[in-house]
C-alpha cells in the first residue's frame, strides 16, 4: 500500500524556498541601506596645534551625523570621524551602538572651545547618558579615549580642517 502524503508537510516543505528569498531579499536590502550610508561619509584629514594630523571620515548629513561611529569596532591611533554642522549649537551626542570609549572635541570657529575625555561605552539596560559641549560648537571630532591626553590637547588649540580633496575648511 502506497504511502499517502500528509498536505501540510507538503505546504511548510515548499514554504522553505520563499523563506529564504524573503530572507535574502532582507539582507540584501539592509545592506544596501548601510552602504548607502556609509558612502555619504567622506574622507579628510584635521591638523591640530603645530601639526598633530588626525585622517577622519567626515559626517555632514543628519545620516551620517546619527550613524556616526556606532557599530564600528575601534579606530586606529591617527584616525577619528569629524562631524560639521551648518551654524553653532550645543549639539548633544550619544554613544547609541558604541564598543568603544572615546574622547569628543568640540570646536568652534577651527578652535578647540572643550573636551569630554574618556566618554565611555553605554552599560546595556541602561538610559544613555548624553554629552554637550559648553558653549556652541560647528564641528565635534571623536577620537579613541586616551588621545588627548596622550597628544596634550587643552581647550584654545587651532584645528584646522581638509576635506573635500583637501581644501581647507574652518
């Protein structure tokens, strides 16, 4: 006697196929969407003080600004992200999706106004503390936590800034 099949088994069987085209079809999508992203950074360098050079990637859209450096797993000794903003204000910045602590220099008019040393990775479960800078500020460069203090940064250091196939900006 021949076995008859069980419908159900045949249905979820085929459901196997569509499931992993609608998965794919998923990933593909996120990960476009993160490229996309990540290609409105550009890339630049800052000089600080007497030549201190720090390569960023430059985020100047609300994208980029919101991303910022969440998600990535460290940055290298000489490298940091630069945000720009069209007009001063006292931005607050999160750590939201960090692995890492870093240091935040606020600068205003290409001169360092303040610093939050050693701003570190937010604790799971727990509300995510903000940072502000004192007075307004046109850019904020982050860096890996310790930089400052290793290079001697202080608040009234001139940071000059290149992007955008290195023209200077302040």
């Amino acid at each position: 006697m021949a076995e008859t099949p069980n419908p159900k088994r045949i249905e979820l069987t085929s459901m196997g196929p569509l499931i992993a085209i609608v998965a794919l079809i998923a990933s593909l999508t996120a990960s476009a969407a993160l490229a996309y992203v990540h290609s409105k950074f550009s890339p630049g360098y800052v000089e600080i003080g007497d030549g201190l050079k720090v390569q960023v990637t430059v985020a100047s859209t609300d994208a980029t600004r919101e991303k910022g450096l969440s998600g990535r797993e460290g940055l290298r000794p000489d490298e940091g992200m630069l945000f720009i903003f069209d007009h001063p204000y006292t931005y607050g910045f999160w750590m939201k999706d960090m692995k890492f602590p870093i240091d935040i220099l606020w600068i205003s008019d290409g001169t360092i106004v303040d610093m939050t040393t050693d701003a570190a990775v937010p604790v799971p479960g727990q509300e995510l503390p903000l940072y502000f800078p004192r007075i307004p500020v046109d850019k904020v460069l982050e860096v890996r936590a310790g930089y400052a203090r290793e290079h001697g940064l202080r608040t009234g250091l001139r940071v000059d800034i290149h992007v955008d196939k290195q023209k200077k900006v302040r």
